[in-house]
C-alpha cells in the first residue's frame, strides 16, 4: 500500500532561527524528506534567515551535514540532496534591528504563499513579526509559525498572542505542537467518529475511566536549563497532554474543518473541573542505574541540589459536562521511567450483573490506543479460559498493530513533514488557536500556583520505575489501578 502525495503550490518558506539546533534536527530534515516525495516545487524556495555570517553556499554545507547527522541522507553528494540543496539560500540578518531585511524582501515574489517560520526564542516572536510587516513582507498569502513554549503561564501567553495579533490575523498563525502531527494522534479523531461501534459507549454511562500515560526513559539532557524552568506541568500536560485529552473526550464537530474541531477541542478544556492538590502528584527521579551505567538523578542532571521542579506529574481530572460527568480522567507523564510508552486506554465498565457468578471473575473491556512506540490498538475482551472446571472468565486482546495491518507502505511522515505542508496548504486543524492555548493556561497556573502557595516539594521516585508511590495511592483512593508501563 503506497501513501498518496497531495502536491503544494509554489511556495517560500523563511526558516527565523536557521541555523539553530531545531532547524538542523527536524524543520530541513522534514523539508528535505518532503522534496523527495515530490512535494516541493521546483521554484520554491527555503531561506534561512540568522545572526550567523554565512552566505548560500556555507547554508547548503550546513544543511548537508545536517541532513547526514540526523539520518535523512547517507551521501551529501547524491543528486537528490543536491537538487534540493539548490532551493536553499540564506541570509544574515538582526532580529531587532533592520540589517538584512531589505535582503530578504529582494528574494520574495509577491504572488505566492510566503511561510515565515520563527525557530527562535518566544522573546523574539514579537520583534521578528513587527519587522515582518514594518518591511511589508505580510502579504494577504503570509503565514507565520511559532513553536512551543506558547508562553510560561496565562499572562505571557496573552501577552505573546497579543504581540502576534497586532501584525497578523489569527488566521495566519500557525501555533505549531509535533505532538498533533504524529500519524496516531490523529488517528484518534478517525477512531472516534468513523467507528459507529464505539459512539453509543463513548460516555459517562460506559466509561468507567480513562488513563492517559506518556512516559519516557529518557532524563532530561540537554535541555536542563530550560525544563528546570518550565518543568513536566508546563512542558507536558498544558500542552500535549492537554491536546490528547480534547481529542479523547471533544464532541463530534460537525465537519472536519479547521476551526469545527479547534471549536470543539475548546469546549473541553472549559469544561474541565478545577483541581484541588489532593487530585496532583508531583514526583522528581533519582539516581539509578541501569545495563550497567549510573544515571544521574534529577538535581544533578539540572546542576541544582535544591530544586524543587517535578520530573514526574499524574492529576486525576474531571470534564463536566453530559457526556463525561462522574468519569475521571488520570494524566501521568514524566522522564526516567520504566518504558518509553504514549498510550489512552479507555476502561469500560464492568457488565451490570454477571451470570458466571463470584468464581468467574470480573473482567472489564479495555481500549487501548498506543501512540508510541509500537503505533496500534488493542480491545482488551472477555472469553472463557480454555480447559475443564467450570467457567473461568479471562481477558485477552484483540491487538492491532498498524505496521502489521497496514503493510508494506512508504514510511509514515515524520510529524514536522506532515505540519509544515498543512502550513503551506493554509490547513489549520492541527494547530493550536489563540484562546485555546490561553484556556489552557488558565486550567493549569492554579494547579502549579497551589503547589508553589504551599510550599510543595517533588516526591523523589526510581528511576527506571512507575514514578512516585503517591500516584498509586491518587488512583487507588478511587478503587482503581494504573495500568502497566509497556514498551
């Protein structure tokens, strides 16, 4: 089975930040994967745009090691990796200052979609869009995309949109998460609304609840300095897990098109109930080895022996509204944890009376939605366990692997490949509107203001574990269990 390629118009697409870590890891990578499947036009042009004295040719060697290093090219010299470095130009120019801009307007035909994609520090989004318009490069056809971290709280994210909207219409932004390009992801939607065999269950009345569960292995590296600020609320759950939670609970909009869905997604987190601090659980990893190597603990890692910043967070949630009121939501996410797993598993409830009796057990349905690593579902249904001595009911799966299922195929698009072509197209509905990022904030900073009001320091959990013992006892004091980690 061979994915088909929607070609794009013409287009200009100018990388802010182009020489910058993000953009050599996945925003050339992705273009680059895109020209070979035909979906980037033989005039357009990428242009990268930074500080860096640089001129075409030094950009293209950049972007050749580049697309070596990160494994999207074996031999810089191929004629497909030359053809695609041949759209390439750069140009130095100052975010804050006006050197270089007329450069960059010389380079850009005025009858085309232009994309202007802000690989940079939030601090610069605000400077960068003044300048873009100041130089007259917003043209009706004008699109800017901004990467996460949409703020740090309500206030700076208001203030961050407000920096935007001043230049741009909310229809030109493009809030761009990777999460929602992710292949699974939106597979979500497609679960939910083209299967008639799961609509009549999808509710309070059958749901007994839902977990949703992103762990990593990994701690958190490189990016130290930046996750002791922000930490696994504002770097997980205001966001991507936020994101899953919509997606998992919103209404059927009435067609699929870009602000239906975002209309519907933002329905949801309105709903949400406030959380108390009994409903959080905040955990921080320490040192632990593992195959034989010592891994740092979360202190270590971040260079601060006092910080109180969690590594590890599960809240228990609620969404009042008909169709979810008394079915709880539990969230977890952190780093250092037993496996690498993104995964919503829907746990229905148990059959209103048995006719097995006590002996044969309780068994409840689960849906099991793994995003990551090993794309699929799983139905968790109840059958009789084989062999003689009455009835002994067990569980056993009906387990669906996408890579099984679906074959021999292309490789699916990397999530950059896939938003970045939405971008081109003008398609918005994976991509975060304005006030739901700020209703997002909204729910979150009491949550992190109660914790930071009180005082509250992080439960230090194993790595290479669960997390903390207090998330045991979060949903344990409802009479429920997580369900297991998995690879």
């Amino acid at each position: 089975m061979v994915s088909r390629v929607i070609p794009v118009d013409p287009f200009d697409l100018v990388v802010f930040g182009g020489t910058g870590d993000l953009a050599r890891r996945k925003i050339l990578p992705a273009l680059y994967q895109r020209f070979c499947a035909g979906q980037v036009p033989d005039d357009a042009q990428i242009i990268g745009a930074a500080r860096s004295d640089l001129n075409d040719d030094g950009y293209r060697k950049l972007a050749a090691d580049a697309l070596v290093e990160f494994g999207k090219a074996d031999d810089p010299g191929a004629a497909d990796v030359h053809a695609f470095l041949a759209r390439l130009r750069y140009v130095q120019l100052d975010a804050r200052g006006d050197a270089g801009w007329p450069e960059l307007r010389d380079l850009l035909p005025e009858d085309r979609v232009r994309a202007f994609y802000l690989s940079v520090a939030p601090s610069l989004f605000g400077d960068l869009a003044e300048r873009i318009r100041g130089h007259g490069l917003a043209t009706d056809q004008a699109r800017v995309v901004v990467e996460k971290p949409f703020g740090h709280d309500l206030a700076s994210a208001r203030a961050l949109n407000r920096s935007l909207a001043d230049h741009f219409d909310e229809s030109q932004i493009y809030r761009i998460d990777h999460y929602l390009g992710k292949e699974t992801v939106q597979n979500l939607m497609a679960i939910r609304f083209g299967n008639l065999l799961f609509e009549p269950l999808w509710n309070s009345r059958y749901v007994d609840h839902i977990q949703i569960t992103v762990a990593e292995t990994v701690g958190v590296g490189g990016r130290g300095e930046y996750y002791d600020r922000a930490g696994a609320m504002r770097d997980m759950v205001q966001n991507h897990m936020m994101q899953l939670l919509c997606l998992i609970a919103m209404e059927p909009p009435a067609r699929f098109q870009p602000d239906e869905v975002r209309d519907e997604k933002l329905k949801v987190i309105r709903a949400l109930k406030d959380v108390g601090l009994q409903d959080v659980v905040r955990g921080q990893y320490a040192a632990f080895a593992r195959d034989g190597a010592d891994h740092p603990s979360y202190r270590d890692a971040v260079g601060d022996a006092a910080s109180t910043t969690e590594s590890y967070v599960a809240i228990k949630a609620e969404i009042e509204n008909w169709r979810w009121i008394g079915t709880p939501f539990y969230l977890r996410t952190g780093k250092r944890l037993m496996a690498r797993s993104s995964v919503i598993e829907v746990v229905f409830k148990d059959t209103p009376y048995s006719i097995f009796g006590a002996d044969a057990g309780d068994n409840a349905n689960v849906l099991s939605i793994r995003l990551q690593p090993n794309e699929g579902i799983t139905l968790e249904v109840t059958i009789k366990e084989p062999g003689p001595g009455g009835m002994r009911l067990i569980n056993v799966p009906l387990d669906m692997s996408f890579s099984t299922a679906l074959g021999e195929r292309e490789p699916v698009p990397d999530a950059y490949e896939r938003l970045i072509m939405d971008v081109i197209r003008g398609n918005q509905t994976l991509f975060m509107r304005g006030d739901e990022v700020e209703a997002a904030w909204a729910w979150t900073d009491p949550i992190i203001d109660g914790w930071e009001d009180r005082g509250d320091r992080p439960e230090p959990y194993d790595g290479d574990s669960a997390g903390p013992t207090a998330a045991e006892k979060l949903i344990a004091n409802d009479g429920r269990v997580w369900r297991a980690i998995r690879p």
